[in-house]
C-alpha cells in the first residue's frame, strides 16, 4: 500500500511486551513509535526483584524498564510516556490513532496494555491511597523503613512484595485469605524462612483505619474460618490480589475479548480486526515477563510480514 503515515507501527502500552516490539520493529526499519499514558516498564517496572527472566539472575523491575527503554531508542523507536490512546479508527487504511496529544497515522497497531491492579474494595482502601495504602513495595516500601506493615494476597505478587518489604521494614504481616500460599515453590521457600514476616492465615481485611494525619494506623480482620474478628497495628499495607486487565480501548474498537476480559489472539498475535495484534498481560497466559517479550517480538514480526502480504503462518487462536 504506497500510502503514507505518520508511523508503520503505533504500540500502545510501553510494559515489557510493547518494548520487545518497538525493539523488534525498529530494527526492522519501521517507524515505530510507543505510547503509555503512564511510563515505559508498565506492571515490572514496579517489581522489586526479577529473578526468573533468562540472562538474569537478579535485576530490580526498574532497571529493566529502563534497559528496554535504552534498547529501543537504540534503534530509533519513538517513545512517548504520559500519553493516552483514546480511539483507534481501525476500520479504514491507514489506521488512525487518536491520543491525549494529537492523532498519528499508522500501518499497524499493536495493543499491549496489560493489566493493572485489583483493588479490595474495602472501606480506607482509596481514602488512604498514598498515605499508607500501596500497590507497589518498589516504589513506597523505603517511606516504612523499621516500621510495621502488611502484604494482602497469597500469589506471586504478594510474596514478592512481603520479600522485598522484609529488608525494609521491622516486621511484615502476610495476611493471606486460605491457608497456603499459591506463589512458585521457590518464592515459597525463601518466604517460609524469613523470620520478619509473620503469616496471618484464612483471614480477610474488612477495613482500613487511620486518620488524615498519620495515614493508616491499623486494618481490621477476620478469620474467615472462625468468624473472628481482630485489629492490625501497620503503618502500611500492600495489596497485591492479582490483576485486572486494561482493556477499555480494545472494547471500544471491537476487539474480541474472552470470559477474563483478554484479547483473543491467533498464535501470531492477530486480533479479529486486520492490522491490530495484541501481546502481552492483556492477551492470556502465564503473566510472565519472558512471555510477554515473546508475544511482544511475535506480534511485530508477524505485522510486519502480514504487511509484506500473505498469510504467512495460519490462524491457529489463543482464547485462554
Ligand atoms: P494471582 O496469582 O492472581 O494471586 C492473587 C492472590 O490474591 C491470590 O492468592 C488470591 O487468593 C488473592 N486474592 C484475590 N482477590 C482477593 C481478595 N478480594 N481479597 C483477598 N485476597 C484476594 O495474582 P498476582 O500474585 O498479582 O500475580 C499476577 C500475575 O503476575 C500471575 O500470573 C503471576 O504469576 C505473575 N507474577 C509473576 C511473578 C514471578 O514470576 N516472580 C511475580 C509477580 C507476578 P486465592 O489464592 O484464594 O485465589
């Protein structure tokens, strides 16, 4: 198509999937650009530690982030953070993509919006956001230095969070709503022997109490067993129950979605409509960052031979 745009590829979502692309992309010579209505790194660079992406024994989630940033400009990606993707008009070539600031023309999108975090929905939770009440040990956890806090959750998340805390803080209470913990074995170890943090088992939070000046002062609990109720001394508490996928903008266009709310994609990245492929958390799968690069690497690939012509691999689907 000998038709002109402002880039060959527009990505929206800059987390590790939508950088593996812009790498991807960009030295395949296309115009690539990226966009993030927060920054580059998304649900990792909030992660602590990163212990499990291949070639890395132990990197902080910043740092990575920030390496994928560095490799992609590298290349000549476009990077463009605090932007927001309000539409794409997909149902005509070239495809337009309509932000927060200003519109871009493009040959293909590729949606890696991934997910955020689940709240609990309980009274103090969004009173205390920022005062005491955080969804990210890496960014909040030093403000609690030798003080007491709490971890809620019993995943992955949850335990890397309460790991992370452990360094910091005096003491760390995992309050957990079963009686095991559903994070990786290895995760599990390390937990179980590490003597700052206490496990509070088949227990629910029911609210968060504190006051304007202090911030948080306790969470209040119950056994979900035994019916019994008690109060928590912390000084912060760390909600880490799992994710929930960004997936506004594929709604409003018409992307095909799965019971989990994710993008049905086919084993090449495709989405149901021409030219938008998907990658990443938003897409299902293992939550794992290697995977997210590698669907992220997939999607620009197979975009760019799609654009080449011919249906190069088939239409095998990804529903989850
Ligand atoms: P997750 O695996 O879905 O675990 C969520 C945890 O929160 C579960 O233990 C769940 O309890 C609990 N929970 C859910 N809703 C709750 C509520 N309303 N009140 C109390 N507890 C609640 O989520 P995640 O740990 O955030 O992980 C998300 C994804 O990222 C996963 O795919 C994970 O593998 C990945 N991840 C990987 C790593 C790593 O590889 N090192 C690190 C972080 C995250 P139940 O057990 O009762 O369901």
């Amino acid at each position: 198509m000998g038709i002109s745009t402002d880039y060959d590829m527009v990505i929206v979502g800059a987390g590790p999937a939508g950088m593996a692309a812009a790498i991807y992309g960009s030295r395949m010579g296309w115009r690539t650009l990226v966009l993030d209505k927060v920054a580059v790194g998304g649900l990792a660079a909030t992660t602590s530690i990163i212990e499990n992406y291949p070639g890395f024994s132990e990197i902080s989630g910043m740092e990575f982030a920030e390496r994928l940033r560095k490799q992609a400009e590298k290349f000549g990606a476009t990077i463009r953070e605090l932007v927001e993707v309000t539409d794409i008009e997909c149902n005509k070539f070239p495809i337009k993509v309509i932000t927060s600031s200003g519109e871009f023309s493009t040959k293909v999108v590729i949606i890696s919006t991934g997910t955020n975090h689940r709240h609990l929905n309980v009274t103090g939770e969004s009173d205390f956001e920022g005062k005491g009440v955080s969804f990210c040990a890496t960014c909040d956890g030093a403000l609690y230095e030798n003080k007491i806090v709490a971890v809620i959750g019993g995943g992955n998340s949850a335990v890397t969070e309460a790991l992370y805390l452990s360094n910091v803080a005096r003491k760390v209470y995992l309050i957990h709503r079963r009686d095991s913990l559903r994070a990786e074995e290895s995760l599990q170890k390390q937990i179980l022997n590490t003597s700052e943090v206490e496990f509070i088992w088949d227990t629910i939070v029911e609210e968060i109490e504190g006051n304007e000046f202090d911030g948080v002062k306790r969470v209040k609990t119950k056994n979900i067993k035994t019916g019994e109720e008690d109060s928590v001394r912390v000084k912060a508490v760390f909600i880490a129950i799992g994710i929930i996928p960004n997936n506004e903008l594929a709604k409003k266009i018409g992307i095909n979605l799965n019971e989990n709310g994710l993008i049905i994609v086919d084993k090449n990245q495709r989405t149901n409509i021409p030219r938008i492929y998907a990658a990443g958390d938003i897409t299902p799968g293992q939550g794992q960052i290697s995977v997210a690069v590698g669907e992220g690497t997939t999607a620009a690939i197979s975009a760019f031979l799609d654009m080449k012509g011919g249906d190069w691999y088939g239409q095998e689907t990804k529903t989850g």
